[in-house]
C-alpha cells in the first residue's frame, strides 16, 4: 500500500515517496497524496490548495524560462495564462541549477540546493514546480516536503513526482491551459472573486538606470571599486 | 554503412520474431551491441572481456557504432564513458575483475551523475593472487554504488539483458547505469543457443532532451550550468542536499523494477512454486541449480528453482512470498564472500532456513552433485558413498 | 542552435532575476568583446568563494573574457581550487572525479563531434598542476597522444592548494609544503616539454601579467583545437595564501617569475603557425 505523500514538516530527514512504495501514474492519470487518481481530481485539488493557501507561488523552471525552442515558448505563455488567474501568486524562478554563492535573493529565485530558504522566507504553503528537470525537482520537492508545510504540485513534462502532493504528467500547453480553466471552475465553485492581473515582477529587477549610477552610490564601498593612485587596498572585511 | 532500420524499443525486444544462433557469450554481447543503435564504445584489455571489446571494435569498423577507440586504462575508459553519455551519446564499455575495481572511482560515480550506460562486466577472480578464470566476487563491489545490476545465466541472457539494458537505463524515470554481469569463460567463451532479433533492425537513438538532467551540449538551459557540483552543507546549499540526492539515486534503482518486468519478464524466475526445498541462485549457477532440480525430479523429490535475474534493485517481495513455506533454501555461488545468500537471507524471515552455499571460487567450476548433496541432507537422505568429482 | 538557449522566453523577462537578465542583455553571448572592456560588460562568471589575492581566480576571469564562443563552450574541471571559480559562470562546467579531465574531454568532445558535426563546440580544460600532472598524468598524457581535439589550460599555483597546501609534482625544489617536512626533492616537473613531445600543437607558457597576452593567447589555444589537435597552456597561477604572497604583492611576484622561468614561451605546429596568420591577418575575428 502506499504511503499518503502528506505536506509536511516531515522531519530532519525525509523517507522518498519511492521507499513508501508510491508509484508512478500511468499516462491519463496523476498523482494526489501518492494516490493515482484521474487527472481532473488531481487538477482540482491542485486547483483547490493554490486558491485557499497563503502566498501561492510558481516556480518556473530553465526548461520554459529560456526560449531555446518554440514548445518552451508556448509552455511559458500559458503559464503566464494561468498565474494570471490565481488571487495573490507570485512568480519566482529557478533559473538554473548551479549552487549560487554567497546566498540567493529568496524574493527573486529559487534554487533546487536550498528549495526551503526561499519557502521560508516567503512562507509560501503552495506551490507549483514547473519546466524543472525532474531530477531537481525531485530534490527540491523532497527538501521541502522535510522543513516546510507547503503544499508541492509538479506539473511535469515527463512521467510525474511521487515526492509532491499532486502531480502531473505528460505536460503540454494545452495541459496547462486546461489546468487553467479547471482552476477558474474551482474559484468560482469557492466563491472567489478575481479579475486576471500578472502577478508582480522580479523584487531584485533594478528601478534605477546605469547611466546615472555613479561611485558614489556605493557607499562605502567605493574605494574598493577604485583604489586612488597609489592606493594600496589592505583592509579586508 | 550497413542498411538498419530503426524499431520501436518494445517492437524489438518483445515483438520481433527471432533467429536461432549458436554463439558465444562475447559474441552475444556484441550482437546485442549491434542492434542498440550505440554511438560510442570505448575498449581496455583485460581478460575474458577483452572478446567483447574486440567484436564491438569490429563492429564499428563495419559502421554499426559511430565512434570507438582504446583508452589507456580503465578509470580513463569510463570518466570518458561519462563525458561521452553527458554529451549526450548512447555509449558502451566492458570490463571484468581488477578491472572493474580499477574504474570503479569512475563506475561508483556514474549514478550521482546520472549516467544512463550498459557495462558489461564479464567476471574474472579478483586479485590477488592473479588468475584470469571465473570468480564472481567483483559483483559485490558494485551493489553499493547505485546502478542497476543484472545477472546473466547464459548466452541468451546476456543478449536480452544487454539490449534491455540500454532501454531501461535510459527511462526518464531511471536514467541510472546497468551492468551486465555474467561469468567469464563459462559464459563469455562457451557457444550456447540465442535467439537473437534481426541484424537489420536497431533501436531509436538515444534522445537527450528526454531525462531528468540537462546534458551538457550547449544546446539547452540552463546555460549557467554546473550539473552536479560538489555539495555540502554551507551557507548556500542546505544540509540535505547530498542526502536527497543520494535518496533520488536508490530511487531511481527501485523504479527501474517495472521496466525489469516489462522488458525482462520479470527480476525473478520460479520453477517448480509449490516446492519445500529451493535452489536460489543467479548467474550460470543457476543453470547448474536447474540441472540439480532435474536431477531432483527425477529422483522424485520436490525441489524447486528460484533464478534471480536482479540483483540490483533486488527482488525482496517476490523472493520473500516464494520462499515463504520453504523448508530449505540452498544458494549455490560462484564466491567466497555468498553474496546472494546474504541477500536472501537478508529479505526473508526464516534466514536460518538458508544454507550459503556450495560455493565454489578463483576458477572452479560447480558441478550438480555438489548441489545435489545438499539436496539430500536437506530432505535428511543419507547416501551412502560421498561425492568425489 | 547555442545563442537560442541564452535568450529568455517572452513574458518571463520581468520575472527573471536581475544578474540574468543583464546577462543576457550587457553580457558576451553573441558579441566580440576586448579585454581592455573588462568590468563595462557583464562578465560570464559571478561571484565566487576564492581567497582574496588567488591569482587564479584573475586569470579565469580574464579566461572567460577571452573565449571566442562561449554560448558553445564546455569548460571541465576537477577537484582543487579553480573550480569554486568556474562553477559560477555562465559556461556549462562539468566537475568529475579528481584527474580525470582529460578522459571526460576526450569522451564529451567525441560525443559532440558525432551529433554536431558542423558546429565548432569547445571543450576546455581547467585544472590545477595536481589534477593534471600528478593524479590524471596517465589521462592527460593520452588525450594528447590521440590527439583528442581541445583545450588544456594548467592553473599551476605549484602546491595542493585546495586540500590546504601540499607538495605536488610542480612545486620548485627545495620549498617547505606539507607532506614535504625537508623540502621538495625533485625538480619541477616541465610540463610545456611533455606536452610537446605527446603531441600537442599549440603550446603556451606564461605568468599572466599582461591581459592582452594572456586573452590572446587562450584565444589562440581554443581556436587550433578546434581544427588540428590537442593545445595546452601552461599558466602561472600562484597561491598567495600557501606561499604566503601578501595580496598586493601578488601581481609583483608574478612579474618577477616571468623573469625568471615564466617568460612567455609558445610553440606551434608550422600549420597552426599558418592558420594564425591567416586568421589575425584580417581583422575580422573567426566566430564560425
């Protein structure tokens, strides 16, 4: 029997979907609390959990935030589409997979080496994985499903997550632009009311222009950025 | 250019009607290279796999296999099997005894990286002392590392394994390494019957963009890319992350069982379930085991067989549910160390029912009475003279 | 394909984070940038845990100024001190196991040659003087003898500096490291000569002192891989922290080695000496 995948925190340590015995969904099906229900039951409770959970969030991944082919272009519109019609979401991204250093903006993105700082930080308890390659995305739904209480989606262009609370297969912009009309049936059904708004952009996007930057907005700091002639630079911090 | 035309995997594997051969264990190997539509093969001597490499090198020259050469010793053979794979190449290498633990840095790595590879490993005693006959003892070394590891009974195994291999290893869902594994000489360099798929048809290619990491070509995000850089607790990277990484790993193992039923029939393979004693083995000591339990029929008494196709992942549920109302469980292995027998002893309740062994090592071969003479005691048969073989 | 994956999808560019956008928008992908610009554009690598005054991480920064096509560059490294740098720039880097670069060169760069034939990707290789000399000799020595096509560049800070400061095979004789109480025994390893004698075709010596020299050079080196065989660069990278170069010190103790027995050295094959004449003859640079 497998395992109900609950949203956690499931402890110091997470136990893998796959040890519990979850499976994957066969094609036509998803994945709910490691259950394999039909696809519009997982889309509704997917649905239902980024409508009535605080600060609901997307985690769009590199395979749609770049443009290297026109099907990532597509998936990307109609992921735009869907935040669009979600009260309160945010986008943040995960851009790439590498661990940054020194910390990530957790504001700005998201990174599958610390899925959970950005969690935290945001207090995001809904959120939806997608364009991600599976195997980080595998490490950050099982990261999160450790320390946090967010409720994980993968929406998935390949076989599905056991590790998130709902997922979905077989991902294609028609997919999500049904997911999409699943979601506005499901607010409507709670009696929300929401008129479609692009969520707000990027916190770390700068408002000022380079041209009018000049030394003296770094503070501090400046002397580092030009030494005076002759200057040898020995402080250190 | 020889004329192949590409076949859908199940098509091939499970469909395609079949011709009857009388080759070797090597050239089983090789055939089954032939028709998997690999791009890179990378060789280093060693004994008895040496033949393999040898067959797939003339393979290439006849155009079946895009790239090939001999790399200076087996670490560099396979850290170059991982670049390869991570370009996105279909790739293939074998390699046996100290040869296996020389590349086994490499080997143990490729799993991590998700490195989706066949390794034949055709085994050979481990040193030292050296010999070059069969020992599987090196088959131990690699159940800890992660990746798949299949073992071969005879020719027709290694032919079905290799060419399944490369379609379970790269299942999104898997994306691990597969070995091999079958006995040096015994298998390697003995002809038996193998019914093998037409040399005309050959797998898909292998798709990179379909698997659960980006390969690293320059041709998909993320461009700022470093696949698997060294993680460890710090300020920028949490204190699961290699502990996630290494769950995703053994998860990968445990999924590549449904495409182990589908492609192979199953991990396990039972002969006579209502049985109370059971011969366990896997490898041509299976084979030895299914002459023991002719034998035994013969002689009336209810034995059974349980081959075991998977080592890794390993089939603790089935093994378990077989096994549940035997009386005697006799293993019969090509080591000292009987790491099947742990194995079942390991999944089993009633572990005191298993018997480890007869073992025989460093070359011997296993015969039947051997095994037979378990047999006996354990249905408390006295014979009256002892074997002497 | 290579400047496709580099641009963002529509609608996501105000949702990026902001180093990515300028990257895309201020960085090099797609454009021919000098190294007299560094710090006017939006340099490949970001920030990176290095020691204040690593030589190294100046060289790999003037490195990734000076490649030719980073949007089809593939940089490998391996344990030691120049891959905190390299993780963090916009090239896909690959790390594997210690010494092996060579091997994994070889086996990626024929992986790319099958499935591009027409289309240059370079592959190049980092390492340090442990990875590549010591432990991954065997690999390194071969990939030249089969004369795989790619980039070698040797950061040689003449010590094990990332595993806190041993003796390794290009450490000067005589000098006090660990694992080496009574000093080095044996001479300095000479690289650039072995690398000639297995066969590459390009081979640089040089202490970076000069940026110019030193993005010409690697320019150069990247460019012959691409048609006529193995190319190596033999840098002088030094650590300031194991050999205790106080850090405004450091640029001086790197002119003083090119005095000594760093001066810029290169040697060529007479057709890669040919092909660069035909190539810097015209001002255009090769972005094929």
């Amino acid at each position: 029997m497998p395992a109900e995948i609950l949203p956690g925190p499931s402890g110091y340590i997470p136990i893998p979907a796959v040890f519990e015995d979850v499976e994957l969904s066969p094609p036509g099906y998803g994945l709910f609390f490691g259950q394999i229900v039909d696809e519009l039951t997982a889309m509704r409770e997917a649905a239902k959990a980024m409508l009535t959970r605080r600060n609901p969030t997307i985690f769009p991944g590199p395979k749609i935030l770049w443009g290297w082919n026109a099907h990532a272009m597509e998936e990307a519109k109609a992921i735009l589409e869907l935040a669009a019609e979600i009260p309160n979401c945010r986008i943040i991204p995960m851009p790439d997979y590498r661990p940054k250093y020194p910390k990530i903006d957790p504001e700005a993105e998201i990174n599958p080496n610390h899925p959970n700082l950005t969690i935290l930080h945001n207090k995001i308890e809904a959120c939806i994985f997608v364009g991600v390659h599976c195997h980080y995305a595998n490490l950050s739904l099982r990261m999160i499903r450790a320390g946090t209480n967010c409720f994980t989606i993968a929406l998935c262009g390949e076989l599905g997550h056991e590790d998130a609370m709902v997922s979905i297969r077989d991902l294609t912009p028609e997919k999500i632009r049904r997911f999409r009309e699943v979601l506005i049936q499901v607010r409507e059904e709670l009696g929300i009311s929401h008129t479609p708004t692009p969520p707000p952009e990027n916190p770390s996007l700068p408002k000022e222009e380079f041209q009018t930057l000049s030394v003296l907005d770094y503070g501090e700091y400046s002397y580092l950025l030009i030494p005076r002639k002759d200057e040898q630079v020995t402080d250190t911090e | 250019m020889p004329e192949q035309r590409v076949v859908d995997a199940d098509e091939l594997i499970l469909r395609t009607e079949r011709q009857r051969k009388f080759i070797t264990g090597a050239q089983a190997m090789a055939e089954a290279v032939k028709r998997a539509n690999v791009d890179v093969a990378i060789a280093y001597p060693i004994t008895p796999q040496s033949e393999v490499m040898h067959l797939v090198g003339d393979i290439w020259a006849q155009g079946y296999i895009r790239d090939y050469y001999r790399a200076e010793e087996e670490y560099g053979a396979m850290s170059a099997i991982a670049g390869a794979v991570r370009g996105g190449a279909r790739a293939f290498s074998a390699t046996s005894g100290p040869g296996l633990l020389r590349g086994l840095e490499a080997i143990a790595s490729w799993p991590g990286h998700r490195i989706p590879v066949v390794l034949g490993v055709l085994t050979r005693v481990v040193n030292a002392p050296l010999s070059i006959q069969p020992d599987n003892v090196e088959i131990s070394y690699l159940l800890n590392c992660g990746m798949v590891v299949l073992h071969a009974e005879n020719q027709q195994d290694v032919f079905d394994f290799t060419l399944a291999g490369f379609v379970i290893s790269e299942k999104v869902d898997v994306y691990i390494p597969v070995a091999v594994c079958t006995e040096g000489f015994f298998v390697t360099h003995a002809k038996g019957y193998v019914n093998i798929t037409p040399e005309e048809l050959k797998l898909p290619p292998r798709d990179p963009y379909k698997a659960p990491v980006p390969p690293t070509d320059c041709e998909i995000p993320p461009a700022r890319i470093q696949r698997d850089a060294p993680v460890q607790k710090s300020n920028f990277m949490s204190y699961l992350i290699h502990a996630v990484w290494q769950q995703e790993i053994w998860s990968s193992n445990k999924r590549a069982m449904r495409y182990i039923n589908h492609y192979l029939g199953g991990p396990i393979e039972v002969v006579n379930p209502g049985a109370e004693v059971f011969i366990v083995a896997s490898g041509c000591a299976a084979a030895q085991g299914r002459e023991a339990v002719r034998y035994a029929n013969m002689e009336g008494l209810n034995v059974g067989l349980v081959k075991v196709k998977s080592i890794r992942p390993f089939p603790e549920k089935q093994v378990r549910e077989v096994l549940s109302n035997a009386k005697a469980i006799i293993v019969p292995e090509h080591n000292i160390v009987g790491w099947l027998a742990k194995e079942v002893k390991a999944c089993i309740p009633n572990s005191d029912a298993v018997i480890g062994g007869p073992r025989v090592y460093g070359g011997m071969t296993l015969p039947v009475e051997l095994i037979m003479e378990r047999v006996y005691d354990a249905f408390g048969i006295k014979k009256s003279k002892k074997v002497v073989v | 394909m290579g400047l496709e994956y580099v641009r963002i999808s529509p609608g996501f560019e105000r949702y990026m984070p902001k180093d990515y956008v300028d990257l895309v928008q201020y960085g090099q992908f797609g454009k021919e940038v000098d190294i007299q610009q560094l710090g006017q554009f939006k340099e490949l690598v970001e920030e990176h845990p290095m020691c204040a005054g690593c030589f190294m991480a100046y060289f790999i920064r003037v490195f990734y100024a000076a490649l030719p096509k980073p949007e089809d560059t593939i940089v490998i490294g391996t344990a030691g001190c120049a891959r905190l740098a390299l993780s963090q720039a916009a090239v896909p880097f690959i790390y594997g196991n210690y010494g092996d670069t060579n091997a994994v060169a070889s086996g990626l760069k024929r992986a790319l040659k099958i499935r591009f034939p027409n289309k240059p990707k370079d592959v190049v290789v980092i390492a340090g003087d442990g990875g590549l000399i010591d432990i991954g000799f065997g690999m390194t020595m071969h990939s030249w003898f089969r004369r795989e096509n790619f980039t070698t560049i040797m950061v040689d800070n003449e010590v094990y500096g990332n595993t806190g400061g041993q003796e390794s095979g290009m450490s000067p004789k005589g000098v006090q490291l660990k694992m080496a109480p009574k000093g080095k025994q044996f001479e300095k390893i000479n690289a650039v000569e072995l690398a000639k004698t297995a066969g590459c075709v390009y081979v640089a010596k040089l202490s970076p002192t000069n940026p110019k020299r030193i993005a010409k050079t690697v320019r150069r080196a990247v460019l012959a891989a691409r048609e006529f065989g193995p190319t190596f660069i033999h840098a002088y990278t030094s650590c300031n922290i194991e050999y205790s170069i106080p850090t405004e010190k450091v640029l001086e103790d790197a002119r003083k080695r090119e005095k000594q027995d760093f001066g810029f050295y290169e040697w060529m094959t007479d057709e890669v000496k040919e092909f660069f004449e035909e190539l810097e003859r015209s001002p255009q640079e090769v972005k094929t």
